[in-house]
C-alpha cells in the first residue's frame, strides 16, 4: 500500500510539473478590439459579451471598445465616438479586402474579423489563440500622472524592427442613458472605452513614453493603460494592460 502511495505522488509531482511547464512556455495574449456605438441597435449584446470574456478569462484578454461616429447622423452622439475610431475600422477593412464596415464588429490580435455577438464564433476564436505564444513581452513601470498625462518607462523582450507601440487609455465602465436613436429610452453599460489612443514609433527596446488625460475622463472613472506592440500589417504581437 505504501508503495502505491509513493508511486501516485510521483506520478502527480511529474505530471503537475510537466504541465506547468507546458503552459508557462505559452505565453499567449488576445486583444479584442469591439468597434461599437451607443446608436446601434444590435451593438448591447456584444458590449456584454466582450466585457464577459474580460471578466472571465483576467489577464489572458485585453478587450478594447472603440466607439465609432458613423451612427451619429441617426439622431443620438454617442459621446464616446471618434472619427479616429471610425478611421481605424476601415484601416481594418482595407486589410481584410472587405468592401463594407460594419457593427457590432470584434477583430481578434488584429488578424481576423467576426460579429461581436456571436458567442460560439468567439470563444471558438478564443481557443485558437490562447495556444499562440506572443513575438513580444513588454513590461511598463514608473507610472505617474502630471498635468493631465500618463508618464511611463516600457522594456520589451524580442526584436522590435518594423514595430510600434500603440498606447491607449480605457474607463472601465460608464453608463448612459440614450435619448434618441435605436437605442432611445435604454440605459446603456459600457465597459473597455477607449477615449485616447497615440502611436510610438520604436527606435529601441528601452524608453519612456507617455499618453494624454482627455477631459472625457472623470476623477470616478477606473482607468487603464494599455500598451500593444503591432506589426506594419496591424497584426498585435504583444502588450500588456495596467489599472491605475
């Protein structure tokens, strides 16, 4: 009996180490960029959904809601939106070789495209990537703000040739009652906002960067600070998410 009792803690010993193993080595991120507005419809459910992926799978997911002008003309301003924002969908849709862009839309690491209230679509998507290791880690450090920006030091690990980094500055959550629009007389969460966003070219893997407050933010909003690493062809390749 004893014998058997030592054989099974070397068999978990060797097995628990044999995957923690495996899964350190797979240092896997997905960013989730949801291009949204408060003036559509059947935007609600992928809000939801994005923000449940967040929830659910922590540090894994970045999740970012970029909120588009296009649906302003309709009768509400989302006050989120951004022609900025509108610009970098269709940055996406030249990529894609898609004639149209569209809402609710996810795009997953910068790669691929589904509806963003698709649930099956994205957690099929989701399992695909956890299993791709990242080309780049990038650690951030000595945050502080002064005269409304965001000061920081970044270091990343790999090669950096043709890469930059895109810093972007997300509440949390906000609700807001809709007026007009599709969406009228609704009460409306909406979580990951991004309302700055800044473009660093990379000249080396050390440095110090910094991102501006805009006056959207409030002193009761939980903001973050998101940092990604993309590619010439808008892939994202690394990055990492603090809360301040």
């Amino acid at each position: 009996m004893q014998k058997i009792f030592l054989t099974l803690i070397m068999f978990v010993f060797l097995f628990g180490h044999s995957q923690t193993k495996k899964n350190t080595s797979n240092n896997s991120l997905v960013v989730l960029e949801l291009f949204t507005s408060q003036g559509c419809s059947s935007c609600p459910p992928a809000d939801v959904l994005v923000d449940k992926v967040k929830n659910e799978f922590g540090e894994k997911v970045i999740s970012l809601s970029y909120h588009v002008d296009y649906w302003n003309y309709i009768g509400w301003k989302d006050p989120f939106s951004k022609s900025e924002f509108s610009d970098k969908q269709r940055a996406y849709s030249s990529k894609f070789y898609s004639s149209s862009i569209y809402t609710p839309q996810v795009v997953i690491n910068g790669k691929e495209h589904f509806v963003g209230s698709n649930k099956s679509t994205m957690y099929s998507k989701l399992k695909n990537y956890f299993k791709k290791p990242v080309s780049n880690n990038i650690a951030i450090s000595d945050i502080n703000a002064e005269n409304n920006t965001i000061n920081f030091q970044y270091d990343i690990k790999g090669d950096i040739a043709d890469k930059r980094l895109r810093l972007a500055l997300v509440i949390k959550e906000r609700t807001t009652i809709v007026k007009r629009g599709e969406n009228r007389n609704r009460t409306l969460k909406n979580t990951n906002i991004v309302i700055e966003e800044r473009y660093v070219t990379l000249k080396e893997v050390k440095g110090l960067s910094s991102i501006s407050i805009p006056e959207l933010a409030t002193k009761t909003d939980k903001l973050s600070l998101v940092v990604l690493i993309e590619n010439d062809n808008l892939d994202i390749i690394g990055g990492t998410q603090v809360f301040l």
